[in-house]
C-alpha cells in the first residue's frame, strides 16, 4: 500500500520550479546562516508586499538596499531558472538610479530575453506567494520561448 501525502494549496505553489530556485539562492547567499531552518514561507516573506503595506509606503522615496537586494535575488533566480531549462547562461544586468528608476536586462549570449523598465522600486513587491511565482514564471516561460526561437544567436 502506497501513501501519498496530501498538499495544501501554498504547498503546491511553493514546489513550482521558479521558487524552488528562489529559494536556494537565498540559501545560497546566507553566508553566516542566519535562515539556516528557516522555512521557505519565512525566507519569500520579505517579497510579499500587500496593500495596506504599501499604503503606508510614501509615493516618492529611495530605495533601501534590502529593496534593491530582493530585486536582484528575483531576476537572479529567473535567470538560473533559465540556465536550468536550455542549459545555456542568463546574465541579469542591473542599473537602478537613487531615485528607484532603473533597467534590468537578461542576457543568453547576445540575445536580449528579459528587458524591464522598473520605476518605484522602494515600494517593489507582490501581493502573495502565488503572484511572486506567476510572475517569475511568465519571465522565465517568455525568455526560454525566445531562446528556442532565436537558439543561433543565444549560442554566441
């Protein structure tokens, strides 16, 4: 007799591929283990951003580095969700101004996957966990499209 395990709905999103990736880079980056037995609700938290949050959050501000930290730690995980699926490398680029406006730029070889205006990064977030992963998702589908696409000039 095989028992299978029941899942709730937060645990189904938080076995979907993007986050797992997130995860781990978070993991990853923990260098003097701070998150060590943390659970992954706890380490996504920080990107969850609902709306009475960002109510209280004023209109025009500078970005704190957390902010900015997050920011890289998600187009970082889309990119290594890339690598994983087409085994070739996707470099994020980054250029954010003090104000909070700035560019993010995914590249595979010489092909551009990923290009996102940001404006208003101090206020930078999502509404839940199912949106975090819908949304690093939605780029990462979109890139691995343009990569099987134009496979020729990924490959420079």
């Amino acid at each position: 007799m095989s028992e299978t395990i029941a899942t709730t709905p937060e645990q189904a999103v938080l076995d979907q591929e993007f986050l797992k990736t997130l995860v781990s880079l978070i993991r990853a980056e923990d260098t003097y283990g701070a998150w060590e037995g943390k659970s992954d609700d706890i380490l996504l938290r920080p990107f969850i951003l609902t709306k009475e949050e960002r109510r209280l959050i004023p209109i025009i501000g500078d970005p704190d580095p957390d902010t900015i930290t997050r920011i890289e730690q998600f187009y970082k995980a889309v990119g290594l969700t890339i690598e994983k699926r087409t085994k070739l490398m996707a470099t994020p680029l980054m250029k954010m101004s003090h104000e909070g406006f700035g560019r993010i730029v995914l590249l595979t070889g010489r092909l551009v996957v990923l290009s996102k205006h940001m404006r208003d990064i101090h206020r930078y977030g999502f509404p839940s966990v199912e949106a975090l992963a819908t949304e690093g998702t939605k780029f990462v589908n979109e890139a691995v499209a343009l990569i099987e696409e134009h496979r020729v000039v990924a490959d420079l």
